[in-house]
C-alpha cells in the first residue's frame, strides 16, 4: 500500500535504460538519414490508419455501458409499493429535507470519511455545487467577507495540469487563475504557501486530492498536513478539495491513502479553511448520481443560508435509491471492485502500449495510476496539438490538446490526457495504437525541424 505518495517507478519518462521495455535507441540519438526513413514508414502506417475510417473518442472520463449497467438493479429498488418514507419518516416523494436524508449522510460521509453531521447532500452534480461556491462567494461573500464581485481582482490557484472543467468555472467568473506546477506529491507546495500566505486576492485553490485528474496522483501525507497549516493572507481563502476519486481504484489489493483534510483542517487551527467536494457519479450514474459538501459547522450554516432560497430540498427518492442499493459503505466499495474489474484492463492496455512502444525513445512521459479515470501524457514541447490533431485527421478524438491548462493554453504545448473508460478494449487498442503513431511522428517530424532550423 502507498501511503498518500506516488512512488517513482509509477513515473515512466521514457528515458530509464533500467526497464526492461528500454530497447530502442532515443530519436533524439538516430541519425538525420535514419530519421527521415523511419518518418517516411510512420507516415505509411499512418496513410493505413486513415483509410480505415476508424470513429474513436478517447475524449471523456465518462463510464463505458458496461459499467453503468453495474447499477442497473437500482432502477429496481424503488416502485409503486414501495415505502419511500425515509428512516425519519419523511415521506421522500414530497417536498422537504433541505440537506438530505439522514441515511444519504451517513453513507457518502462514510464514503468521504467525514463526521456525518458536517455534510450536505446535494443534487445529481458535485461540479453544480463548485460553481454554486463560487458564484455564491461572487455575489454574497464567504462568511460575511466582502463578495469578490466587490473586489478589483479576485485570484485562484490551479495545479497544472487539471480539470478543465474546474478552470472553466473560474474563468467563467472572471477569476485570474495561476498555474501551480503538479509534482509526483500533489501541487508545488513551496510556491502555493508564498502565494497563498502574501496575495489576499487568492481566495482559492483546485485539488484533486486523489488520484487527480489528469495524473492519477495522490497528494502525499506532508503535501495535505501543509494545507491544512497553510496562512492565508485572504481571510475568506478556501481550499476546494475535489475528492470525486475517492474509492475508485484499479487495485484493491494496492491501493493510495489520502489523510482526510477536514480533521488535518481542523488540527491546525483552520477549521472553516476547506471545502470538500464529492459525488456517487462514476459509483453508480453519471448525471444521476448524489453529490455533496462536506466542511465546518460554520461554512455549513453559510451555504444552508443561500440554499434554503435556492431550494426546498433536492432528490430524495434518488437518494434513498442509492442508500438502499449501497446500504453502506462496504456496499460502495464491493461495486468499486467490479469498476476495477473493467476499467483495469483498459488501463493496463494503454498503459503497455505507452510503455513497449513509446520506452527508450525520449519522446514522451507518462504515469501508471493506481486509480482514477485518466492518463496523462506529456509530449516533447510544442507537439501535443499536433498530436492530437493527427489523431483526430486519422478518427481518434483525444481531448483538446491544452485543456488541461487554464485558459486552454499549455506553455508547453505538451500535455494530453488520456480517459480509457469509454472504447471497448478493442476500440481502445486499435485507438492507442494510432495514438503512439501519432506521437512518433509529431516527434519525428519536430526533431526533423529544429535540426533544419538550426543547420
Ligand atoms: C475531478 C472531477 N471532479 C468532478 C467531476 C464531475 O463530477 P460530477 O458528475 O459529480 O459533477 C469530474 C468528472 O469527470 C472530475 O473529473
């Protein structure tokens, strides 16, 4: 078991003559003639590729119908004869329950491992709940502070790479956002408590604690003991703590541990410092899973505040059909165990690809998760878009090359992330396959290039 730390063999570079895939000569290394052979045979087998008019999308973590027809037996548990009264007796079919029933708390605060009186249950979307803080700090202030609308410059944080959809929550506000280079232990965090402890107009910061998206790393035990002891210039600084990866492993019998950031939080004197974010999306259906918030007593009567506007009380018989199907943690993680049983696979599939492929030739890098939905490639700089382009011209639609950057823009140009879930195994290998060409020639074609520029 890792203790809360990616291990460094987890980290493929492409360059470490000690593993055993490491056969082949760096192209870096090969001779202009031989290169210019070896472009003249990608490009064949890529001419190949195209005229197979493949339709390939390795775009969206989203589950593949195998793995959403694990849940079906919940679309069985409530009917007409039902009783859909929950264990306090509220009748779940009418209105009421500003915060979620009872038994939804208890089960997703077992599954984040918070006290289940600190969280809230929320609708089908745990992004719907990040941009309802955000847009509640813009117009109403956190805890009494001045609204950030208020504010001439208002400032976040993001590790890079991230969640795209994280950056286009803050963009969207106009939030200045500032990249925050990732590590193997989670975000920089030397740089982010500088920023953190001596710009009050950075009011927050995007994690994804475990397995992160698109990395799969998992914040080391110091990297989560320094957040919770970070100083805050911005008495109103929350850290956002996107646990959405929480039980989803590859490996049961190997998993990563992420020390719980509400107790750290609360042990070194910041109790209200963090929001934790959650949902059941990839456990049971995406868009009509539960979400929820969990942070301290007082952020919590904050947000009842703004919600008892917004709402009279959000799905209960969605979250009975959950407790009932779950029952209880226990029940969460044996059905995590038969996502394993899918998604491992086509892990390992691209993963092996990446490596037999892709090893020795310094062309590239990318990490072995132990968990989570992607996979993250870094391309010599300035080939991901053309990487991702030649792809797609040959039927395989990556995500956006730089969308794991804010503002959609990569430095480097180096980044892409890889989501497996989707494509059948076969679909997913054909799709890797074209990938590496793909990768192979962009490098070929760029090393080509600064060699002529340079003559
Ligand atoms: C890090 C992260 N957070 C949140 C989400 C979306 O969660 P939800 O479906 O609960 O809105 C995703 C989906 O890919 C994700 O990768």
């Amino acid at each position: 078991m890792i203790n809360g730390k990616i291990a460094a063999d987890r980290i493929r570079n492409g360059d470490d003559k000690k593993k055993g895939w490491n056969v082949m000569t760096a192209y870096k290394d090969r001779s202009t003639e031989e290169l210019l052979q070896l472009k003249d045979s990608l490009e064949a087998e890529y001419k190949k590729f195209q005229e197979r008019g493949l339709k390939l999308d390795m775009s969206r973590g989203k589950p593949s119908k195998e793995q959403l027809d694990l849940s079906m037996e919940m679309m069985d548990i409530l009917n007409s004869d039902t009783d859909l009264r929950c264990r306090e007796g509220v009748d779940c079919r009418n209105y009421g329950v500003l915060d979620g029933i009872q038994e939804a708390k208890e089960l997703l605060a077992a599954m984040i491992e918070v006290p289940e009186d600190k969280i809230i249950i929320y609708g089908n979307s745990s992004l719907n709940v990040m941009y309802d803080t955000v847009a509640r700090s813009m117009t109403h202030g956190v805890m009494g502070s001045t609204p950030w609308c208020k504010l001439d410059k208002v400032k976040f944080l993001c590790p890079v790479p991230g969640y795209d959809r994280h950056f286009a929550i803050t963009e969207y506000f106009g939030i200045e956002m500032i990249n925050v280079p990732m590590t193997p232990e989670g975000p920089d965090m030397d740089m982010v408590e500088k920023l953190v402890s001596e710009d009050e107009a950075i009011k927050g910061i995007w994690c994804v604690p475990k397995y992160s998206n698109p990395q799969g790393i998992t914040y080391s035990d110091e990297t989560v003991r320094r957040f919770a002891r970070l100083k805050p210039a911005a008495k109103d600084f929350r850290i956002y703590w996107d646990n959405a990866y929480n039980v989803h492993h590859l490996y049961f019998d190997d998993q990563d541990v992420l020390i719980e950031i509400l107790a750290e939080c609360e042990k070194a004197g910041n109790p209200d410092m963090v929001y934790k974010f959650s949902s059941t999306s990839k456990i049971s259906f995406p868009g009509s899973g539960v979400a929820a918030i969990s942070t301290s007593y007082n952020n919590l009567k904050d947000i009842k505040k703004q919600m008892a506007i917004q709402t009279i009380g959000h799905d209960k018989l969605n979250q009975l059909r959950h407790v009932r199907y779950f029952k209880d943690l226990n029940g969460i993680m044996e059905h995590m165990k038969k996502h394993a049983e899918i998604m491992r696979p086509k892990f390992e599939a691209v993963l092996d690809t990446l490596d037999r492929e892709l090893g020795g030739l310094k062309i590239g890098s990318w990490i072995r998760p132990k968990g989570g939905y992607f996979i993250s490639f870094d391309a010599m700089d300035g080939c991901a878009k053309a990487i991702v382009a030649r792809a797609k011209e040959a039927g395989v639609v990556m995500t956006g090359a730089g969308a794991t950057y804010p503002y959609g823009k990569d430095p480097h140009d180096s980044n892409i992330r890889i989501a497996p879930s989707f494509p059948s195994p076969d679909e997913l290998k054909l799709a890797t396959e074209l990938f590496v060409l793909c990768v192979k020639l962009v490098s070929v074609e760029k090393i080509l290039e600064s060699r002529s520029s340079a003559a």
